[in-house]
C-alpha cells in the first residue's frame, strides 16, 4: 500500500473517531450514571457506538460462537477500531484480547471506554501499523477480523504475515466485505468504484479472499451474509453516516450494490495449516 493511501486511510479514520467519541459522550450525557455500564448495554444502544462494523454486537457474538471462542482463549484483534469487538469478546466469554489499530484517536479513545468499564485487566490496546509491525511468535489462539481488512490491498501477504503469531492448532475468524459478482454495468462499475473510493477499500472477490485464506491456513467454513449486510444498510442511522464523494453518499451506492447482488459480506474460518 502507497505512503499516500495510508494518509488517506488515516484521515477516514480521525474523522470516524471523532464522530464516535461525540456520539458515545452524548449517549453517557443523556444516561446520567456511568455506574453498572457494560459493553454489551453500549453496543445494543441504537446507534451501536463502539461497533464499526456490519452486523453490530449480534455479528460480534455470532462469529465468537462459530469460532468457538471460550474463557482460555487469548484474541488478536487486527483493525480493533473503538474496541467493541474486543470488550465485548471478553466481556461475554471471558478471554483475553489484544487489539491492535494505526489510528492513534481511536486507539486512545478504545483504552478511554475500557476503563471505563473495567476491562482493562481482559482488554490491551496497541496502536501500531499492523502492515509493518513486528509480529508475535505463537502468542495467540485466534487471530479476529470485522470489516477491518478490506483496506488492506494485498490481502494474501498480509494473512500470511500474521500466520506466524497462531500458537499451534490457532484459528482465523474474521468476516469483511467483498464483490460477491463482478458489476455487470456502467452504473454498477462506477458505485464500485465510489465505494473503494470514498472508504478507502480495495474489494475483492469471495473466490480472491478464498486465495487468500487458503494460502497460508486450513478453510473450515466459507459463508456469503448477503442478507446482514442489506439489514445493515437498512437499520438505524448510523453515529458514522456514510462519506460524501462527489456530492453523493457513499453508503447509499453500497446499499444498492448490496441489493444487487454485487456488494456482499463474507466469513471465513480457517485454522493454522
């Protein structure tokens, strides 16, 4: 990835943490109390505000039960954004999890919200470029991923590169966006492209993540989540709305990508082969 995309990438996400800082404060305002809070009350909350991801908590916990995460896991979460995924993992299941994000406002406002809610002794945040970083030998039992990866664009490299911080018999669980046909139009190519554009993606295609996957691990489960992604686009307004680009919004062109069938949402599980 070119010095300028991660610039641009970087500038996405200080604007993405800001408006999630606001709508978190406005939340615990409106609340009163921050006594008895949990991360599973803030993520169930209307906007969801700590999860920057399709699906929201429900996803979060649907993927932990097919991964079949548990109390002796240890967790690394690549592109942990505000850390909703890694509080509430440990919240409801009891392990441990590490997350590691490049931007420092979401990073630090990730460490804010564990304390707050007390998680710290479960939940460790770091704020590094998981492209460059040196990666850990063995430390994890599974490595976790939630609509964080589309940005990366080689996505085969940087799968193989974190192969290595598996301990033996680890798992990879992540789920992202992909192309789950090519667009067949001029109008389907030029929302593709406003999507890639405007949230600083690359999108690839199910059988391209496959590749992906199954160069460096063992796939144990493929499934395309079509429907979550259309329920996603369909729910409440979102603290983040879509960026414009161009003067158009850039979540209403996914939305019709995914209603066409071009735009979709992908899990896979793998373990380390």
């Amino acid at each position: 990835m070119s010095y300028r995309a991660r610039r641009e990438i970087h500038a996405l996400f200080r604007k993405l943490a800001a408006r999630e800082h606001r709508g978190i404060e406005r939340y615990l305002r409106l609340r009163r109390s921050r006594e008895a809070l949990s991360e599973a009350e803030l993520a169930s909350t209307r906007c969801g505000l700590d999860q920057n991801h399709v699906g929201g908590a429900e996803a979060v916990l649907a993927l932990a039960k097919a991964a079949g995460i548990g109390s002796d896991d240890r967790v690394l979460d690549l592109g942990s954004g505000m850390g909703g995924s890694a509080r509430l993992l440990a919240e409801h299941h009891g392990c441990r999890v590490d997350g590691i994000d490049q931007s420092r406002e979401r990073c630090r406002e990730a460490r804010r919200i564990t304390e707050l809610l007390g998680l710290a002794h479960r939940v460790r945040f770091v704020c590094t470029d998981y492209l460059s970083c040196p990666v850990p030998e063995g430390r994890y039992s599974v490595i976790w991923g939630q609509g964080a990866w589309a940005h990366v664009f080689w996505k085969g490299r940087f799968l193989a590169r974190w192969k290595v911080a598996l301990a033996s018999g680890g798992r990879l669980a992540f789920e992202d966006l992909c192309l789950s046909r090519r667009p067949m139009c001029g109008w389907q190519r030029h929302a593709v492209w406003r999507v890639e554009r405007g949230w600083r993606c690359r999108l690839d295609t199910v059988d391209g993540w496959r590749r992906a996957v199954a160069g460096s691990y063992t796939i144990v489960e493929q499934k395309e989540l079509g429907q979550v992604l259309i329920r996603h686009f369909r729910g409440p307004p979102k603290p983040t709305p879509g960026y414009r680009l161009h003067g158009e919004l850039v979540s209403e062109a996914a939305h019709e990508l995914a209603c066409a069938n071009v735009l979709g949402y992908v899990r896979f599980l793998a373990c380390r082969s």
